[in-house]
C-alpha cells in the first residue's frame, strides 16, 4: 500500500463513502469464505459462500475444500460452533469438486457443536444434485460415519420411465425446491427455486426471496444464461460466475464458464440491483484484472475471501475496486504481461503462415492478434 501514490487519496475517498452509509440494515449478511475457481491460491479459497438471513438463521452456497477452516479462522472457534448449531442448509450447486469437498468437515463439526454444547441434533438439510452423493455414501463407508447427520433434498431426480411419462419436475429447468423441504414454512423464505444453467455436473442456480422481499441469486457455474435471467428478474443481489477476464471468451466457451463482460451482462439483463463477481480462474492470484469498463457501473463490484458484508453495506463493494487497483498494481502487471505474453506466442505461431495471399484467414487471425 505504501508503494502506491495513490493509495492514501483512494483510501480516504473510500473512508468517506464508509462514513455515508448507514448500516442499519445487518441482514441478510454475506461473508465470502471462497471467490477462487477450481484450484485455491495462497490468498483465496474455493468456492464457499455464507449467508446469515437472521440472528438465528443462516445457509451456505457450495463449500469447497477448507471452507470450515475458513470459517474458524474468521469467526474463531466459539462463533464458529455457535454459527453452526444455526446452520439450516447448504446448497452445493454442482457435481464439480471444488464446491463440494468441504461438506464433510462441516456436517461433521456441526454435529460436535451440538453435542458440545448439548443441544437436541436436528439433522442439516443438504440440497443438492443426485451426483455429489455417491461421494458421500462412499466417505460414510470408508472414513467416517456422516449420513446420519444430514438429510438430503434432491435438486435433480433420476429420470426413471414413470417420472419421464407423468412428471413435470425440471419441466422447464425452474423447480420450487422449497415445497420439497420438511418445515419449509418456518423457514424466513418465501421461495426457494433452483435453476438448471449451462454447465456441467447437474449444475444449478439458486434463486432465495426472503418473506421480508429481498430477493438473492447465486448462479453457481455456469456459461451466461437465459433461463437464470429470467427467473432471476430484478434480484436486489446476484452473486455471478466470472472465471476468466475478458480475452478468454474461448475458455469460457469451452469450460462453460462466464467472463467478467458477460457476468455483468447477466446482472444488467437481469435487472440486478447489485451484481458481485467471483469464483476468479486462480491465474489471478490476489484480485482478477478489472477493466476500466468497471467503473461506469456502481452496482458491479469485486468479492475476495473473508468479506463480510451486511446488507446496507452492499453499494460499498463497487467502490472497493480504484482500492484494488492500487493495492495490487503489481499482481495486476503480472497478469498483464503473462497475456501479452500469450498473445506474443500465439501470433508467433501464426506469422510464419500469414502470408494474405496463401492464407488470408490466418493472416486476418495474426493482424487481430496484433
Ligand atoms: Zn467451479
Ligand atoms: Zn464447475
């Protein structure tokens, strides 16, 4: 921070901004436990999102491998048994192992807090695709028992004859999970929908309205999505996929991904009142690039692992980013120069073969790369 010129004027600008806000409104309150993708880096997490609707009540959206250890070492160890006795559900959007894997370490440690603190167990409600449970049955038999501690609600369902023939769970990739779910109507949820997105695994979105009126989106993976957009309409938070920056389209593409550009389309298409981005490719180490077309949008903002934000706080997290920009100047110029570097490869590889006459394709190809 000392290294940036800048710092100091960004970071009283933001001080003055903190002071604007009133931060009445606690809940809902977000805490980012993982905003990396696939592989963690030393400063971020896997996938792993928390989320208190009240004092008493709280959920979380994927929790990839060491999101319990997030936890403690946010919360320490006392808040962490006490959050967990609260803990009603976790959602884990895919099959994809890096949303999953800390499942075990959490309805583990929330049955000793209940013990520990002898209290009557009620079993987590896990909602989840058919897929990531063979992974569990097979823990349960090999390492530890845990089946017993969790019941599962289904967000896909094996498509056996009759069901295909009468059924019209998934019908139009939207299902009402929340009529699904034991004691749903003590829940302060007035709906809870999953959505089949563009992305492999039995992906899906989670789309919660509170009974207070907020309505909350988390796309899990996915590649920009129509049916996300419209069941999503006028969310007052959306929290997107943005894997790779904007000169991977093709990556995106492949891997069913989004890029930041297209994320924030979705939030736009959608309406969103503030769109967060995360789930960062861990080529960005600290922070993903974030291009200038950011700062045009107050309701487009940047998560990192261990914000914890409360719902009145919200406009805040846009204003974070000329903060990132100059914190990590230098990580920024390293992704900087590895794409170059890339590009530089890949136009090398084709300049021998450019000649326009010979192979105008691959010469408009080099001059774009250019
Ligand atoms: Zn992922
Ligand atoms: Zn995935």
């Amino acid at each position: 921070m000392k290294e940036s010129p800048d710092f100091e004027t960004l970071f009283a600008k933001f001080r003055k901004d903190v002071a604007a806000v009133s931060v009445e409104e606690t809940f809902p309150r977000l805490t980012i436990l993982g905003s990396s993708s696939a592989t963690p880096t030393k400063f971020r997490n896997m996938s792993g999102y928390f989320v208190e609707l009240s004092d008493d009540f709280c959920f979380f959206v994927d929790c990839g491998e060491g999101t319990y250890g997030q936890l403690l070492a946010l919360f320490g160890p006392q808040r962490t048994a006490e959050l967990l006795i609260k803990l009603k559900f976790i959602f884990l959007s895919h099959g994809h192992q890096d949303h999953v894997i800390g499942i075990f370490d959490l309805v583990l440690e929330r049955r000793k807090a209940f013990l520990a603190a002898e209290k009557t167990f009620t079993p987590l409600r896990v909602l989840a695709p058919t897929i990531v449970f063979p992974t569990m049955n097979m823990y349960d038999m090999s390492i530890e028992k845990m089946t017993d501690y969790f019941e599962a609600t289904l967000t896909t369902r094996p498509r056996t004859q009759e069901e295909t023939a009468g059924d019209l769970w998934d019908k139009d990739g939207v299902i009402d999970v929340g009529s699904y779910i034991p004691g749903f109507e003590s829940w302060p949820v007035k709906q809870l929908r999953v959505v089949t997105v563009h992305h492999p695994r039995q992906a899906k979105a989670l789309i919660l309205e509170t009974t207070d009126g907020k309505k909350l989106v988390f796309s899990g993976d996915t590649k920009p999505c129509n049916r996300l957009i419209a069941a999503g309409k006028d969310a007052d938070l959306l929290v997107h996929e943005a894997t790779f920056c904007d000169e991977f389209t093709r990556d995106a593409e492949k891997k069913s991904h989004s890029t930041m550009s297209q994320a924030v389309e979705v939030g736009e298409k959608m309406n969103a009142k503030m769109t967060l981005l995360t789930h960062f490719s861990a080529r960005y180490k600290k922070v993903p690039l974030m291009p200038t077309y950011l700062d045009a949008k107050a309701n487009v903002g940047i998560v990192m692992d261990n914000m914890v934000v409360r719902w009145s706080e919200l406009p805040l997290i846009p204003r974070l980013i000329p903060l990132f920009r100059a914190i990590y100047s230098n990580e920024i110029d390293d992704v900087k120069t590895q794409l170059s570097k890339r590009n530089f490869k890949k136009m090398n590889s084709l300049v021998p073969n450019a000649d326009p006459e010979q192979s105008p394709k691959i010469a408009k190809k080099a001059q774009r790369l250019v």
